[in-house]
C-alpha cells in the first residue's frame, strides 16, 4: 500500500519551517515544493492551498536562503503612490 502525501496549509508552514511568505513564493514560482488546491463547496472562502511537506522538508535549506522580504525601496515607494491613486480615486466626487 502507498503512502498518501501530507499537505499542510500555508500558515502551519510559516510556524513550522520559520520561513516567510516572500521565501515561499519564490518557491513556488521556481517549483521546489508541491501545491494541492483544497475546494470548499459552501465557505466564505471557496478555495485553500496546502504545501506538500515532503518537498518542504527536501528543499528546506534552498527555500531558507531566499531572501527574506522583498522590501526594498523601490517596491516602497511603488506601494505609496499606488496607495495614494487609490485615495484619490475614492476622494473623487
């Protein structure tokens, strides 16, 4: 008999292996670990993505040498002037 996969959800990751959601997502993006969408047919939220935890663990210590937050300042100031449009666009009579 095989072994069934664990999927753990995107929080539980966060707390279990300390890495960030920046690390994350370029883990995602360069597909170093397993995604599995979990549809909820009546809930607020429809859908939930769980992390396969066998590819977490194989990957850990490429994942954690991803760099930690993308915030530099380019992004920052990208997110001020996006957010002030958004003001502007709602303060509009």
């Amino acid at each position: 008999m095989t072994k069934k996969a664990e999927y753990i959800c995107r929080r539980t990751v966060f707390k279990r292996y300390k890495i960030t959601q920046n690390q994350l997502t370029i883990a995602c993006d360069e597909n170093l670990v397993g995604m599995q969408l979990q549809v909820y047919p009546v809930k607020k939220r429809p859908w939930n993505v769980k992390f396969k935890v066998e590819d977490l663990e194989r990957n850990l210590e490429k994942i954690r040498n991803f760099p930690r937050d993308e915030d530099s300042e380019e992004m920052r100031r990208f997110d001020r002037i996006r957010i002030n449009k958004l003001i502007a666009d709602v303060s509009k009579p």
